[in-house]
C-alpha cells in the first residue's frame, strides 16, 4: 500500500514538474505571442470573410 502510494506521489509530482517546465519555457521565450503573430494573417483572412449586419 505505501509503495503504490509512493509511486503515485511520484508520478504527480513529474507530471507537475514536467507541466511547470513546459509553461516556463512558453512564458520565458515568448512562444505564445509569437504563434499569434503567425497565425494573426489567417485569422484575418477568416474574419474578414464574415458578413456584418451594423444597422442600428
């Protein structure tokens, strides 16, 4: 029972290290803003595409 236990605890503590470095990584490196800035040009195009109704 406390070795399963242990494993257990051990697991989530790696998946949470694990989690904490990748979100370090993206925050640290601007990774996200950099994404948009490339995908911004299809959004664009896409909602650009889309038909207004604006009457008041």
């Amino acid at each position: 029972m406390k070795k399963t236990l242990l494993k257990i605890l051990l697991y989530v503590l790696t998946g949470g290290l694990a989690f904490f470095v990748v979100t370090f990584t993206v925050y640290f490196f601007n990774i996200d803003m950099k994404m948009t800035s490339m995908i911004e040009p299809l959004l664009l195009k896409w909602y650009d595409r889309i038909p207004r109704d604006q009457h008041l």
